[in-house]
C-alpha cells in the first residue's frame, strides 16, 4: 500500500493557519554550477501552499519560526549544497562517498524565525564531477512551528 499524498491549498486548526512542505528531487542532478537553486520538484507535501515546484523557493506566508530539515545524498564523488535565506548563506550539507561503499549522505536542520514574505532555498555550492541523488534519497522540508 502506498503512502498517500497530501496537498492542501489552506489548511487550519483552531484557527491557525498550518504551513509545511516535504519535497524531493524527481532525478539526478549532475554537473550543476555553483549558486544555482536546486529544484525539488517531487512534492509530496505542501500544505498552505508556500513551496514552489518550479522555482525552488518556499515563501513565508506568515510570521513566525520555522524548521527546516535538508538531506543530501550523492553516489559519485560528494555533494554539497546550502540553505539560504534571503540570499544568506544559513546552512550547509555535504554528502561525502569518499569514504563509503554505496552512497554518501549528509544532513542539516535549522530553526529560524522568518517574517511574512521572507525566502528559503537550496543551492548547489559544487562544480565538476559531482552528483545530488533523486528519488527518495535527497529530501527537503520544513514546517511553521509558531507564530510570532
């Protein structure tokens, strides 16, 4: 039985608005320069509506603190990307296979208070022969915690 997607324009509970989103990448991203946003295109979850497929970025549609959680995988050389927040570098993650037999994996969370309209995204830091996995192996989310 498969997992069953949610997708919800607006979404409350007792009156609070619910933000969160989990996206993954669809396929491989290989090659890519350096500062070019990854695009999680998979969406799984997006509920309030504040991550956007085709550019990348999830827009804070309200004030108030924020978790996010980045999860890289990469099965040739390494991997490396970063979160920004309005153009500010807030996170890295480096998926290193040097030393590993099948993939190299790297993980990051963060808790940031964010105001209504401010930006979070994922991007590439790596040139060359580097490779970000698709599929279930590379994850981006996050989620309102409270309002401020």
């Amino acid at each position: 039985m498969g997992a069953k997607i949610l997708r919800y324009r607006q979404f409350s509970v007792h009156g609070h608005q619910q933000v969160a989103f989990f996206v993954r990448l669809r396929n491989k991203i290989t090659n890519h320069h350096t500062s070019t946003i990854m695009v999680f295109d998979d969406v799984q979850l997006n509920t309030g509506s504040a991550y956007d497929p085709y550019i990348g970025t999830f827009t804070t549609p309200l004030e108030g603190v924020y978790k996010f959680d980045l999860v890289l995988s990469s099965d040739v050389e390494n991997g490396h990307g970063e979160m920004m927040h309005n153009g500010v570098r807030v996170l890295d993650v480096y998926a290193d296979k040097t030393n590993q037999r099948y993939y190299g994996r790297g993980s990051g969370t963060i808790i940031v208070h964010m105001a209504k309209g401010d930006k979070v995204w994922i991007q590439h830091t790596d040139t060359g022969n580097t490779v970000i996995n698709g599929g279930i192996e590379t994850a981006f989310s996050g989620h309102l915690l409270f309002t401020a």
